[in-house]
C-alpha cells in the first residue's frame, strides 16, 4: 500500500504543484498539503461514477490546501491576486454608478475581460489573508445551497463546462446559474431571443455529450 500511494503521489505531483502554486509560501509545505488531499480523494473516489480521477481529486488537494493556508499567516496571497483584486473592486463601483445596481460576476468578469471563475479564484484567494474565514469550495459550488449538492455530479459539470468556449460557458452561467432569462441575455448581447434559444439548445447538447 505505501508503495503504491509514493507512485500515486509521483504520477500527480505536477497537478499538485500546479494548485499549490496558486497560494504563496513554502512550496514544499504546501505540496505535503496537496498529497493529504490527494491521498483523500484516492480513498474516496469510486470509478463507477465515471469521473475523471484527475477531475476528483483537484477539490481535495485545493481543500487541503485552502485550510492549510487560512490557519497560516505566513501564507500571503500573490501581488498578481493583489492587483486583480483592486481591479475588481474598481470595476464594481463604475459598474454600480453605470447600472445603478451592484452589477453580476458575468457582468464585472466581461468588463475585465476574464473568466468568471478567475474572478471568484481571485476573491477566494484574499480571503486566506484573514484567519475569520472558513473554508468553502469554490467555482461552480457556490451557486448550488449546501443541502442540494451531490459533490460528484458537481465534479463531473465543472469538468464539463471547462471543455466549453467562453462563450457557450457564459452562456450557461447566465441562464442556470444567474438564472438570467433568454430575453435578458438577448438584450445584453445586442441580439434576439431567439438566437439565444438556439444558441442554449446546441450548448445543451454539447454539454450532455462531455457529461
């Protein structure tokens, strides 16, 4: 069994260093983090739900990680999160004065030109400076009430969407997640509901298909 944890951890050890070095501090403390997570999801994880090992194990080492680095002040976040942060915070209050409303992710993200899941990566990780917070998961599971998640499912969907273009992904986020309407997007996007209709069905198919 130790044996075949140590190659576990050799064969996944660039995924782990990859979310480690989302946080800054020591790395090889962060990577031991990692391989406790990652050593989590081995035990937990069940091939009969058809999700990608890789896919799985991701939320256990960024939890790991994650709690790690909210219990340890010596764990700063990087000048780069730093920097979006204020940009951030920046592009709220002109999106508040232009909409007269606190504007939506999707909305802050497409001003800054970024994914909206940099945005919430960016928020998640300012918040590991202030030893108040507690740990949640990020991305896509914040959109769903704790009670209603079945975390493998969500795992498979996060997969999925990542397989996404931007554009298909906005999509989706704006109508289940933003629980926008099609008319709503339509008059975002300068086009008619319609389009939109058939823009979401062929998504939809794509979707299930990665699913």
């Amino acid at each position: 069994m130790e044996r075949e944890i140590k190659e576990l951890i050799i064969s996944n050890k660039n995924l782990i260093y990859s979310i480690a070095n989302k946080f800054r501090g020591d790395i090889e403390d962060l990577f031991q983090v990692g391989c406790i997570g990652l050593i989590n999801a081995y035990y937990n994880y069940d091939e009969s739900k058809n999700t990608k090992f890789i896919t799985y194990a991701y939320k256990y080492i960024y939890g790991e990680i994650y709690k790690y680095a909210i219990s340890n002040k010596s764990i700063k976040v990087s000048p780069e999160i730093i920097k979006l942060n204020q940009a951030i915070t920046k592009a709220q209050e002109f999106l508040c004065q232009k909409f007269k409303r606190e504007p939506l992710d999707i909305e802050l993200a497409n001003f800054l030109e970024i994914p909206v899941y940099k945005l919430v990566e960016a928020r998640n990780a300012l918040e590991i400076s202030s030893l108040d917070d507690t740990f949640e998961d990020n991305d896509l599971y914040n959109f769903i009430p704790a009670e209603e998640v079945d975390y493998d499912e969500m795992i498979v969907l996060k997969d999925a969407m990542e397989k996404l273009n931007n554009n298909e992904r906005e999509l989706i986020l704006k109508r289940y997640f933003y629980n926008m309407t099609q008319s709503q997007i339509a008059k975002l996007k300068g086009i008619n509901q319609v389009k939109v209709s058939r823009e979401e069905e062929k998504v939809l198919t794509k979707l299930r298909s990665y699913m």
